[in-house]
C-alpha cells in the first residue's frame, strides 16, 4: 500500500526544501500518493468526506510543512479541525484512524543548535511537536518519529537540501 503525503505548503514556488522535497517524492510516485492541500483548497472550503476517504486508503500518513512559529500552517489546522471529526475520528464510535501509522515531515528555518533548553527557542523539536502526538494518540494512530531538516530558510545549502530529500524517502520507506 502506498504512503499518503499531506503537504500542506502555502508557497511552493517560494520554498526550496518543501519543492525539492515533492520533487523526490514525485520520482516515488507507485509508493507514494502526494496530497497538496493548498493546491487542492484555495479557498480553504476543505471536502471532509472526501479527506476522510482519503486517509482511511492508506495506512502510512506523513503530514509535510513548514514549522510555523512552531507550529503549522494554517490550512493544516482547519484540515485537522474538519477532518479529525467526533464519531469518525475519536469518540465511543470514531475509530477509523486506529492502528495507522502517522509522521511528521517538516522544515525548519531556524538552525538545529538554537532548539533546546538554554538555547534562544528554549525547547526541542521533539517538545513543540507534543501537541501533534498528543492528537495522534487521541485518534488512535502510531506516532512515529518526526523527520526535520534545520536551516531550511538561509542556510541550507543546495546539496544538504538534495541530501535531505534523498534522506526524507528513506525516513517513509523505514516507516512503511
């Protein structure tokens, strides 16, 4: 069964990880189904029936962005409100995420040495993205670890971004 990418970008054309990154996944497509949702919504009027189908196809769920002042972009959020909905995704009767396996793939602008306690963030990766693993466990899905690349903003280089996309398909196809 194929892996389902969630890539919730706001500008793809303005991003050099997130494109290279669909750019790779593209080269993968018999294993790997890329669903961009800003592309898919530009008017935000998010189709849950249609998500819901989506996601229950596939066991294997990687939501791709950009960590947004910690956190993600905000069609991600309203996919997550609409979609994740009581009585099909928690709840007495909503349990058609159970047993799926969900990671985070994201972009980090800021460089790796400034998460951590004492550090100008003052916390880690693994702390800011709690929230994204406290809603997995609530749903019933696997969390796996996140995959992340640091710099993504100024200072990654165009080969550490090439190496960071060949590194991202190892990290689903390890996880598949």
């Amino acid at each position: 069964m194929e892996t389902l990418v969630i890539l919730a970008h706001p500008n793809m054309t303005t991003s050099r990880v997130n494109r290279r990154w669909k750019k790779e996944l593209e080269q993968h497509a018999e294993q790997i189904r890329i669903h961009e949702l800003y592309e898919t919504y530009p008017d935000w009027n998010i189709n849950t029936a249609r998500e819901q189908e989506l996601l229950e196809a596939h066991d294997h769920i990687i939501l791709q962005f950009p960590f947004y002042w910690y956190s993600y972009p905000p069609l991600l959020k309203k996919w997550l409100d609409d979609v994740f909905t009581h009585g099909w995704a928690y709840g007495s009767e909503g349990n058609r995420l159970h047993g799926k396996r969900m990671g985070l793939a994201i972009t980090i602008g800021d460089q790796r040495e400034n998460y951590g306690k004492g550090q100008p963030v003052g916390c880690s990766v693994e702390e800011l993205t709690a929230p994204f693993k406290a809603s997995m466990n609530h749903v019933g899905v696997t969390a796996l670890p996140h995959y992340a690349v640091f710099g993504a903003s100024f200072q990654a280089s165009d080969e550490e971004i090439d190496q960071s996309a060949v590194a991202y398909i190892q990290y689903i196809k390890a996880f598949k």
